[in-house]
C-alpha cells in the first residue's frame, strides 16, 4: 500500500470509529473497538492494541494478534520509552532498540503510541507491531495519535487530521 492509500485508508477508519463509539464512554470498551478496527483494516499490522497503566504497571489491555505479554517490565521496551518521553516512538528495526521486549519473535519494527485522559495523565499505549523492517512511518504516527485521542474524548467532535 502507498502513502496514499494509507492516508485514505486512514481517513475512512477515522470516519468509521466516529459511528462506532458513540455508544459508550468506557475507554475500554473503545480500545477494544480501536484493536479491532486497525487489526483488519491495516494489513501491516500482525499485532496491535493497548497497554494499559494500572498502578504504575504496565498490563496487557485489549488486542488483536499473537499473544502477548500480559506486563512489561518497568522502564524497558519501546512501549515504556514513549510513556517515558510522552511521545510517539517509531522503531523500524526491533532488533536495534536497546530494551526491546520480544513477546513474539517475529516483531520486526513497532510504532507506540501514548494515550492520555482529558486531563493529559498518560493511561495506556496503543502499541503496533509488523512482521516486516520500517514498516510504519509518519503517516502511521499521525492517524493513530489521532485515533488514540478518540479513546477518551467525544469521538464525533474530534477534528479530523489533515
């Protein structure tokens, strides 16, 4: 797939999860929706989902893919990275992130993604994972931060990315 069609791609799941989370508030229950959606939608994506910060812990939330780890390791791995410099981290080779937690061996590049509440505390990670080197890009980090923003606020009045 191209940027191009990446980016529409993009746009119509932003569209779609507009619909799709009206019906509930509960964070959960739209990071359920979130996984799912990027899951079957995205081809490049063999992993995606969330990692949720419960007790300064970092614990497995809902997810589409392999199995995963159910908690990482403190200050380790590229999830803790981007809660640690509260920013999007893109890795495009796994093997070369010093700290990189391997909960299946055929994650190659990884982009995390933090999530914050409406008060800006960080409360999870959207974390994708792909079987292939420099797999996500720009493009990736732009759509799911804003994807990730859907996750606390009112899904239907969120500006849409340019």
């Amino acid at each position: 797939m191209d940027h191009r069609q990446k980016q529409q791609r993009y746009q119509r799941m932003a569209e779609q999860l507009n619909s799709l989370l009206k019906t509930t508030n509960d964070p959960v229950s739209r990071m359920a929706t979130i996984a799912s959606l990027l899951y079957h939608k995205m081809r490049h994506f063999y992993w995606v989902g969330f990692y949720r910060l419960v007790d300064n812990e970092l614990l497995v939330g809902p997810y589409q893919g392999t199995i995963a780890c159910q908690k990482l390791p403190r200050d380790t791995g590229v999830c803790w990275a981007a809660i640690n410099h509260r920013q999007t981290v893109l890795v495009p080779d796994v093997s070369l992130f010093p700290g990189h937690i391997a909960c299946d061996a055929r994650s190659k590049s990884e982009i995390v993604v933090p999530v914050t509440d409406t008060h800006g505390n960080i409360t999870a990670v959207l974390d994708g994972d792909s079987d292939k080197k420099d797999t996500f890009d720009e493009i990736d980090a732009e759509y799911l931060s804003f994807i990730a923003e859907k996750i606390y606020r009112d899904a239907s009045n969120s500006p849409q990315p340019l």
